[in-house]
C-alpha cells in the first residue's frame, strides 16, 4: 500500500483466560475496496477482529485514520466509524427491516444515511415491512451490511458473512459486499477463497496467532503452492469454500 492505511495493527496481542491467542498481529486496511483476513481453523481471524473493536482485553497498536483507539471502549470506536457485521448477523428476527434498521441509527450522526442503503440495496426498501426472521440468508446480510452503512461508517468490519450459506446466497451476498465497498472499505473474514478472490484487493494471513502474510490477494490466489501452504487448500483449483471455525 502506497497511501497511508486507513486501520493500521502493530503487534496486537490478546490474553483471554491466562491463554495467548493473539501473539503480535500487524495488518493494513486500505482507505477503499476489501482487504480479506484470512487463515486456517484456529488461526486468530475473529480474536483479530473482536481485539480491533474492542471486545476482548488487547495491547499494541491499533490507528484508526491515524488515531490510537486502543483504551477507548467499543461504544466509542463505533461513534468514531467502525461499523461491525458480526458472523451470526445480529437480525432481530421479530422486527421488521425498516425496524431493523432504525435500532441501527446513531445519535449525533449527520442524519442515518438511508438514501445510499436502498441506493445499494433497494430490495431492502421493496421489503421494509417484512419481518427480518422470513428473509432469505442474502437479504439478512443486506439487512446487516445495510446497518454500518446508515451512520457514515470509515470502516465496515464484516465477520464470516457467506458461513453456512447455500452456494447461491453466497453470491448473492457477494454482491451485497461488492456493492458496499463501493462506498465504505471492508475488512472481511473469509473462508471462501472464491468470494475473496472476487472481492479482495488486499489480504493478510493468519498462522498460530501471528501475521503469516500480508499482500496483493491476487498474488496470493494465485500461487498454488503459498495458498497450501498457508490456508491448506490443496494442489488442485482454488477450492470454491475451506470449511474452517475460529477461535
């Protein structure tokens, strides 16, 4: 990356129970398009993710547009424009989208940006009085991408969006994540190496709770032998889906 990032990680580390799990992440999140986090079963990608907000207790460096924000509280890394789609998406499942998306509004931002959500996804305006619980798995995603958009987000974090989704929601929700970087970049989680090759301008990878690579996704992709050896996929054709758990 020539420009100066938009989220910088130095030696991240995160002790949780007496147990290291994160032992000095670095990564790079450019000011655009999607840089994917990557890594086998294990590795560290949701630990990363949860350190970056906030949600775990975390030491090293964490810039936001230049900014520090490890010590501040997650409320406050939210109010500075981290919006955060978690891997089970967080839909409330009795509540309508136009429900959904109104609990989603934050206070004191420059009025909830609904104009570019049903601009990107306006399957979600045609269904605002449908009760989220009925939406197919693509339109909840777009319900949970549709929130970080609505507030001025910096930065979309989008954790595992295609997991146990039918091959094709997760098209469809690749679209959903393409056409939101368009307006806001995405650090995403990812273990289907078909979704990231579409989207990922960027990549890092994770080993045993350290950076193991971080670079062009691309070049990654496509070298058979790095990506087997620091995802597992084997010799053959990228495989469209690695089916891995975090910690």
């Amino acid at each position: 990356m020539t420009a100066p990032a938009l989220l910088v990680v130095r030696d991240l580390r995160v002790l949780i129970g007496g147990r290291h799990i994160l032992h000095g992440v670095d990564l790079d999140v450019a000011h655009h398009g999607v840089t994917a986090l990557l890594g086998r079963n294990g590795a560290g990608k949701t630990t990363t993710v949860r350190g970056v907000l906030g949600l775990v207790p975390r030491a090293g460096s964490v810039l936001l547009d230049g900014e520090e924000t490890v010590g501040l509280p997650t409320h406050t890394l939210v109010r500075r424009g981290i919006g955060y789609a978690p891997e089970d998406r967080g839909i409330f499942a009795g509540l309508t989208v136009a429900e959904n998306l109104r609990l989603a509004e934050r206070r004191g931002a420059e009025g909830p940006a609904y104009g570019l959500v049903h601009e990107l996804f306006p399957e979600l305006k045609r269904r605002e009085r449908q009760l989220a619980g009925t939406l197919s798995g693509g339109q909840q995603q777009m319900v949970a991408i549709g929130r970080t958009l609505l507030n001025g987000n910096r930065l979309i974090i989008a954790d595992e969006p295609t997991k146990g989704l039918a091959p094709k929601v997760v098209t469809e929700v690749a679209q959903v994540l393409e056409r939101a970087a368009e307006a806001v970049p995405v650090l995403l989680v990812e273990q289907n190496l078909a979704v990231v090759r579409r989207l990922a301008e960027h990549c890092v990878v994770l080993a045993d709770g350290r950076t193991a690579h971080q670079g062009d996704a691309a070049g990654l992709l496509g070298d058979a032998e790095a990506t087997r050896r620091l995802l597992g996929v084997g010799r053959g054709p990228l495989a469209p889906h690695t089916a891995e758990a975090d910690s």
